[in-house]
C-alpha cells in the first residue's frame, strides 16, 4: 500500500477526491497519511478532519527560511512511512529539500495546458487571454515553476458564454478525475521517463 501525503493550501477539493477515490475502489494500491498545509485555517483542515486524515499545518513566517520548514515537512513524512507526495493546490515553490528527499516520487497538479500560464491563477490567466481551449496538467516536480516532465494533460474548452466561476468549475471537475487518474498510474508503477519525456506503459 503506498502511503501518501496530500500537500493544499486552500479548499482542498482534490484532496476530497483522492481520499474518495482510495476508499471507493477507483484508486486501488494507496492511502492517504497526511495532509501538509500552510495555511492554519484554510477549509482542506476541516475536511481532513471531517474523513478522519491526519493533517500537518504551519505557518511560513514562523520558520526563518524554507529549509527550516521543509526540514520539518521531510521528518513528518517520514515518520507516517511517505513515499509519495500528491502537490494540489499547494501555493508554494518546493525547495532543494524536501525535493531532493523526494525527487521522482512528487506531483503537482496545475490548472493549464503547460507550458501556458504557469504561475498562480492559470485559470484567470487563460480567462483574461481570451484562449478557445485551456485545461489541467498533471507533472511531476523539479526545480523550477510548473516546469516539471509532464504526466498526463485534458484540454478543457471554454464557451463563449463561460465566466470565471463557470469555467473554474468545469476545470476543477476535471482536475479531480484526472489527478486520480495519474496518481493510479503512479502506484501500478506504469510510469517511466525517458529524458524529460514520461512514458505509459499498458
């Protein structure tokens, strides 16, 4: 059973969707350990506690620079046996180390089609740029800013009568499939990559 930790920073639907997906069938082979967030109060704490998952939250500005906080993150995920990490919706640059602690066995979850609008509010991003077609990438995590070799991709197209709320929802509905989707792949071990290119294997 690989064990997961969740990483979210806000409402934490995807996380909702993963332990779902874990407890209905649709994700055989992985369990959600921890929730990591870095935001006390933020509404993904009240559902970790609602479906009974242990949560780790801290404040950035308590530490004196992102190693120490992240050194921290590393020791609780290895002290509830982490050997994957889930990024969605987590609002912060992983540093050197808690990526070198998981290099290879982290995702993050991005409302786009990378490489367009990385960064913060892709969807907002794309909604403003007038794009007939935006989406959900899922890729693993480097060093960089949603530069990581890229998982699996859904294209979402937006309708003339789309709003910023409407096409938010619709991306969100993907997202929480396609994240389950990825993450299934993961632990069947069906991923392998060759150069930055990840391949599928049947």
């Amino acid at each position: 059973m690989m064990r997961l930790a969740v990483f979210a920073s806000g409402s934490g639907s995807n996380f909702e969707a993963i332990v779902e997906a874990t407890r209905d069938g649709r994700l055989s082979g992985a369990e959600v350990a921890l929730v990591v967030c870095d935001k006390p109060g933020a509404y993904v704490l009240e559902r970790a506690a609602r479906l009974g998952i242990d949560s780790f939250v801290f404040n950035p500005k308590e530490y004196p620079e992102k190693a120490a906080f992240e050194q921290e993150i590393v020791q609780e995920l290895h002290r509830r046996d982490v050997s994957f990490v889930v990024l969605a919706g987590y609002m912060r640059l992983v540093g050197p180390v808690l990526l070198s602690a998981y290099e290879g066995k982290m995702i993050n979850l991005h409302p786009s089609l990378l490489p367009a609008f990385m960064g913060k509010d892709a969807i907002g991003q794309a909604f403003s740029y007038g794009v007939k077609i935006t989406g959900v990438t899922v890729h693993f995590v480097d060093a960089g800013l949603d530069t990581g070799p890229i998982i699996a991709q859904e294209a979402v197209p937006v309708a003339p009568a789309d709003t910023l709320e409407t096409l938010t929802a619709r991306i969100h509905g993907v997202e929480h499939q396609l994240l389950v989707e990825a993450i299934q792949d993961v632990v069947a071990g069906r991923l392998h990559l060759e150069g930055r290119i990840v391949k599928r294997q049947a």
